[in-house]
C-alpha cells in the first residue's frame, strides 16, 4: 500500500491508569502503527491487553497518555474547536461489544439511529429524517417497521445490527469495531461479519477490527496486529502472519485455534507462551522490527537475527 494512502498513524501510543501511582497500569505502552484507506486492520490478543483500551484512545473516549493519533495528518488528541470536534466526530465511529448495553433503552430505534443525523444536522425536516433512517434499517438487513420498537424486543445479532445503522448515520470514514460479534451466537456472528464486509465494499470504509477470535479476523483482515499487556509485538498481513508466525506470543496464540476436523483436533499440539524465554535482562528489545516487508516483530537485536534467517 502506498504511504500516501495512510488514514491514520498511530506514533508512541501510550495510556496508562493511575499514572505514577503504587497501582499503575500501563494498558497501551509505546505502541505505533498506521491504518491505510480502505484496508481491515485486525487487532487481536487475549482479554485485558489493551485491545479495547486501543479503540477508544484512537476515537477519543480515553485521553492519551502520551503519543499522538494522527488522522490525514491532523492530531487527534490536540487542542480543537468545537466545530472541528464534530467535524473528527463525524469521521470516525464505534462499534461497541455488547449490543444491548450500547443501546438506550428508553429510546425508539429511530430515535438511537438519528441521533448522530440531528447533531450533525444532516436532515432538513422530519420527513428527511425518517426516510434516512429507514434506509439505513435496510441498509444493515433490518426493515422500516423496526423504527419504532424498542432495543429490548430484538435479538442480540439484530441489535447489533442497529449499532452498525447508528454509526453508518453520519456516514463516517473509519470505524472501530471493538469485539462486534463476541457476545453474539456463532450462527449469529458469520452473518454479521460478512454485512461489515458488504458495507466496506460498497461505502469503502476503513476498519479497526478488534477481536479475540483469531479465525475470524483472518477471514476479514488484510493486516493483523497482535498485542501482549499492552504491546504490539507482531503486525504483518493477514495470510503472513498465519502462514509464518515468527513471535513466540503470536505462535501460542494461532496454536490454540480449533481445528473442525476432530483427528488433527486430537493431535494438535499447543504451544505455551513463557514471556521470560527472550531472556530481556541480557538482551533488551530494540523495538519494533520489520524482519520481512511489512512484516513488524518486537525484539532484540539477537531475536531480529534469528527471525531474519527464518524468512529468508
């Protein structure tokens, strides 16, 4: 991808909870990578290393720590107007995890999805508003009679359907979509994930794809960056990544996938990750390496070697 295509460059990230206190946490510490218009960034990892924390630094929910978001060029977390607020507020969306707890329950659907119309002021009148909100209902699968329930008289897949709708309401560029599909059914979470890929094709939307489920977010990737207590310690394209894990967290990781067929299910080995065995007291991490194009690990000198001659 050409660096003129970069929609967000993500330079030293770090957020960290109770800064400077005995209870510290580091939940993103000095993460950088960049997003390309139009391309899946998968993000991935076991719960509580910082994935979320991630999403909602980028979009604002949380201050950075340190670090800039850049996105076309302009610093995110920098001083802004009120009006350039909306303007970034527009540009970038959320799709939360859990469909029911996003959704007020005292509001008509009509009323969650036009929320972000009437802010921005995207409708002339009432009749406008309505009319987008029922094409966006159909947009996600839904139909017009939806409009009016309320989120309690749906499924879980269909009210994270009306999530995808509300942020497709002010017709963003970038959207995080943070675990969309992990509290759904696994019959539920396929027809989700392909209507995500439907809507990127036709509206080219740029992703931030944040999951657990490492099948799945190959199946929607074009790169995937795994991270571990707060660092991102391999990114490399999606087919890359499975094909040639070099990472000993990323090798433990893709060792846990089931495998449908119950034979090889059997005899499939899984691999421990033991964070002391890169032996960092003798040999300190240089940082972010890029071993292969495109292909990033965190390492030491010594790992950066070995993980060179592998891919050679």
């Amino acid at each position: 991808m050409a660096q003129s295509n970069k929609l967000l460059e993500i330079k030293n990230l770090k957020q960290y909870f109770n800064e400077g206190k005995v209870n510290e946490v580091k939940a993103i510490d000095n993460i950088s990578f960049d997003i390309y218009k139009g391309e899946v960034m998968g993000l991935v990892g076991e719960s509580g290393c910082g994935k979320s924390t991630t999403g909602r630094t980028i979009i604002r929910l949380y201050d950075a720590t340190g670090g800039e978001v850049l996105y076309d060029g302009i610093n995110v977390h920098g001083k802004k107007s009120t009006k350039e607020l909306k303007q970034f507020n527009r540009k970038m969306q959320m799709i939360f995890q859990d469909p029911y707890a996003s959704l007020n329950p005292r509001l008509k659907i009509a009323d969650i999805i036009a929320e972000g119309i009437d802010i921005h002021g995207l409708a002339k009148s009432k009749q406008e508003r309505m009319e987008m909100v029922y094409e966006l209902l159909e947009t996600v699968g839904l139909n017009r009679e939806h409009a009016n329930r309320y989120p309690h008289e749906f499924s879980g897949g269909q009210r994270q359907r009306i999530g995808i709708a509300r942020a497709l309401a002010v017709q963003p560029e970038f959207i995080i979509a943070d675990e969309p599909i992990s509290a759904l059914d696994v019959s539920i979470q396929a027809q989700v994930v392909n209507l995500m890929k439907k809507l990127q094709k036709e509206k080219e939307l740029t992703y931030l794809f944040i999951a657990h489920d490492l099948s799945m977010v190959k199946y929607i990737s074009d790169r995937i960056g795994v991270m571990y207590f707060g660092k991102m310690v391999e990114l490399a394209p999606a087919d890359e990544l499975y094909r040639n894990p070099l990472h000993p967290y990323t090798q433990s990781l893709l060792s846990a996938i089931p495998a449908p067929d119950p034979i090889s299910e059997r005899s499939r080995r899984r691999k421990s990750y033991d964070p002391a065995s890169h032996n960092y007291d003798q040999n300190e991490p240089v940082g972010f390496r890029e071993v292969n194009p495109g292909h990033f690990v965190l390492c030491s000198e010594k790992e950066f070697q070995q993980y060179q001659a592998k891919v050679k």
